[in-house]
C-alpha cells in the first residue's frame, strides 16, 4: 500500500495526550495503517531564517513542521489567504483587501513548501493536501517534475464562478487546482460551482460525468462531507454530564432553559445577525423573560486582523444592549463568554441545551451543529436551529432551518425549539442522529483516498449526481 502524504498549512503534532483538532481526528486512522508523513507550519514566525523543517516520529507516522518568516506569514497568511480568500470563498467580495505583494508571498510560500516537501517524497507517495492556504501546491509540485497521486481538499465553500472571478487573478489561482488528481468539496453545491467554473471559465471538456481533460491528464470532482464521531461524541456527552464544571453551570440556570451558541468570532458566523434574532425572540415572547438563557461561547480569533476587531465591538455592544434592556437583578438573558472550551465541557453543554443556535452566513460545513446532535439525550433530545447557508444543513434536514439574514424567522425559530413537544423534537433528533452514524468521521478519509486511487471515473456519478465518496 502506497505512503501517505498529508499537506496542510498546520500539522497537529501529537503532544502529551493533548486534544486532537477535527483534521487530525479524521486522517489519524489512514496515516497509521498506511503509514506517513504530516507536514506543513509548525505556527513559529522567524524575523529572519526559520531553521530547517524538524520531524518527530509517532506512530509509524512523521510529522514534518517548518517555520515561517516574519514577512511570509504577513502577506500568505495574514494577507492573501486570511483577507483575500477567506472573504471570497465565504461571499464577502465587499471584505477583500487584495495587494499583489499578498498574492506574491502566497505563491512564494506554496513553492517554500513545495521545496520542503519534495525531499520526502517517495514516486508511488499519494499526497493529500487540504484547504485554502495551498491551492497552487499540486501546480508548484507537477513543475518539479511529481507525477504521484495528488487530492485537494476544500474545507470552506466554493462560491460560483460570478463570485470566484472577482478575485484578482483568479485565472492564475483557481485554474491551479486543475493540476490535483482529484478535488473534493463539502457539498454538490460548492463542487457544481467549481464545474462550471472549470467549464465557463477555463473552457475545459468533460470526460465523464464528474472528470475534465486538463493537458495530458484528468481531474476528478467529488462530494464528501466532513462527519464527526458520532457514537464517541454521543459518550462523551453522557459522561461530561457528572462533570463538575456542567454541573455548576447548570446550577447557575436555577432550572431555566438553555440555549448555546459555539462559534469562533468571525464575520462568517453571522453573529452580529443572531444576536438580533435574539433580541426579536426576547421583543415578541415576553413570556420566555426569565426562563431561558443563551450562552455565546465565541473564543477570539485573528485578533491582528481590523475585521475580527470590528466584529469582536459589534458583538459585544449588542449583548450590552440586550442584557441592558431585558435584563434583571436575578436574570441575565445572554452571557457572552470569549474564552474557549475543552471538548468534553462542550459536550456536557451541548447534552443540557434545549436549544442550539448554528447560525452561519456561510460556512463550508459546521461540525458543532453537528456534534449538538450527537450529544444529545435521544429520550429528551434539544433541537439543532440551523442556517440553511451551512452544509450541515444538506445533510441535517430535520433541524429547523432558517435564514440567519432573516431575524424575525430565526426568533420565531427559537420560540418553536423550546416550545416543541418532546415527541417531536425525539423524532427529528432520531432523523438526524441516523445521518451522523451513516456519515460518520472515521470513514472520511478512508472514502477520499478510496476515490483519488481509483482508476475509473465512470462510478464517480451514480445516476447523474456527483460523487457522494461512498
């Protein structure tokens, strides 16, 4: 069985038992039977030489980190990918801030991992490379001279190619991705938005259903929806109830209803529009005035970028607002916490919520919509409100979808969850739940890598859809 290689702009380096991120949950259980390598940043920035790339050895796996100067981690991470792709891919045109001294740093620190990488390369490896931050690598590699198998895997959405082709030299990044083996997506949306791309835009033919000619060679397009461990998720919940910390939260409630919100502070989260869906949902049902309250859990991110920073004071002026309006000396209706949280504390927070609130203006996936569903109790299940914008909500249709810019629909949408019959929300728990065990985590990969390494093209669209990975 061939090596496996796995590129991403961060690697989760295994430490002392330290929790594993969703990417390294996923793709642990390939690089061990397989055996690999890992590599990309380290997280370290050098205002000068960065020192050679360091490997640690676990688990018949490699894990090979590299640091970043201080100007490359300026313009590739902080500029072109975190102000220029991540607003594009997310439908914000109006939040781009492009500089072609960003777009150049991008493309020199792809080829900086490109240099790094080919001297572990073996010709049979199968290199899988994930996300926005390295979609010119399988370019930057085929012009070294690398035939190997090579996937790309989009985490974000894929906008359409009206959207797509407001990025300044767009011809030049998007058309990179035409040097991957195959490209994988969230949802049929995001990957019919880069077919027609690939059709309107790059003028490439079909070969089959979900395959274009491009040069000498093929690249295949398929869906495969990130899952979580559902199961495991479903037991760490149940156990994280007799922690003391849910505990004490929950003792906090003096029996009101809960509702939770868990999102990193970003402008994508629409948490800005949530919070005045809220503040509706508190304005038209009075009679839920000191009986519920919503937790906002939203650890900071990207504090060196002016967005976060602006979203950060929307944010935090709207609780004010609120609690100041609708609240009492014995009853706060929304605590807002900026500091972020062990798994299995959210998992005991998740099993005691009446009610989540996953709200995105747009999102690639959202796996906490997802594990609210895997924790919950099935006889006395919460219910998941879900934006119809995230593509968790292709798959978790029995949640009550809603349109985050809509805020009177996202009030009367809370008002429903907590007002809804226990029979009713264990008959839609039990829809979704299904999905989660049928799509579960450890058999993400293993459908990826099944897919990339398949000779033919033909299976990749049963009855004219694209490929699901299954």
């Amino acid at each position: 069985m061939a090596r496996l290689v796995i590129v991403s702009n961060r690697v989760g380096v295994p430490d002392n038992g330290a929790r594993a991120g969703g990417l390294e949950v996923s793709i642990r259980p390939a690089l061990r039977k397989r055996g690999g390598v890992w590599f990309g940043w380290n997280g370290r920035v050098a205002e000068s030489d960065p020192g050679p790339a360091k490997t640690i050895e676990r688990d018949n796996v490699a894990y090979v980190t590299i640091g970043l100067r201080k100007d490359d981690y300026e313009e590739f991470y902080n500029g072109f990918a975190n102000r220029v792709l991540w607003p594009i891919l997310h439908y914000r045109l109006d939040l781009a801030e492009f500089t072609r001294r960003d777009l150049s740093g991008y493309f020199r620190v792809n080829e900086y991992f490109a240099s790094n990488l080919e001297t572990l390369l073996r010709p049979d490896d199968v290199i899988w490379v994930h996300d926005y931050h390295l979609i010119p690598l399988a370019k930057t590699l085929r012009e070294r001279g690398h035939k190997n198998k090579i996937g790309f895997f989009l985490h974000v959405p894929c906008p359409p190619p009206e959207i797509l082709t407001a990025l300044p030299n767009h011809e030049r990044l998007i058309a990179a991705l035409g040097h991957y083996d195959l490209v994988g997506f969230q949802t049929e949306i995001d990957a019919n938005n880069f077919s027609r791309y690939l059709a309107n835009e790059c003028g490439l033919k079909h070969i089959g259903p979900d395959s274009f000619a491009f040069d000498d060679r093929e690249v295949r397009i398929g869906v495969f929806p990130v899952g979580v461990e559902a199961e495991a998720f479903s037991r760490l919940a149940r156990r994280a109830m007799g922690s003391a910390f849910v505990r004490e939260v929950l003792e906090s409630l003096s029996g009101r209803a809960m509702i939770i919100g868990v999102d990193r502070l970003d402008y994508s989260k629409g948490l800005p529009e949530r919070m005045n869906a809220f503040e509706r949902f508190l304005t038209i049902c009075p009679e839920w005035h000191g009986n519920v309250t919503y937790l906002q859990i939203t650890p900071q991110s990207r504090a060196g970028i002016p967005e976060y920073a602006d979203i950060g004071r929307a944010v935090g002026e709207a609780v004010g607002r609120i609690n100041g309006a609708f609240g009492e000396a014995s009853w706060t209706p929304l605590r807002y916490i900026n500091k972020a949280h062990s798994r299995t504390a959210l998992a005991g927070l998740y099993r005691a919520a009446r009610a989540a609130l996953v709200t995105p203006l747009r999102d690639g996936m959202n796996l906490v919509a997802k594990e609210y569903v895997a924790a919950q109790n099935p006889d006395d299940p919460g219910v998941l409100i879900l934006s119809r914008f995230a593509g968790a909500a292709r798959e978790l249709t029995a949640a009550l979808l809603v349109n985050p810019y809509d805020h009177e629909g996202v009030a009367l949408a809370i008002n429903r969850a907590l007002s809804m019959s226990v029979e009713e929300r264990r008959q839609r728990h039990a829809v979704n739940y299904r999905v989660l065990v049928q799509n579960d985590l450890g058999r993400w990969a293993e459908r990826f890598l099944a897919t990339l390494e398949a000779p033919a093209v033909a299976t990749l669209r049963p009855q004219g859809r694209l490929a699901s990975g299954g």
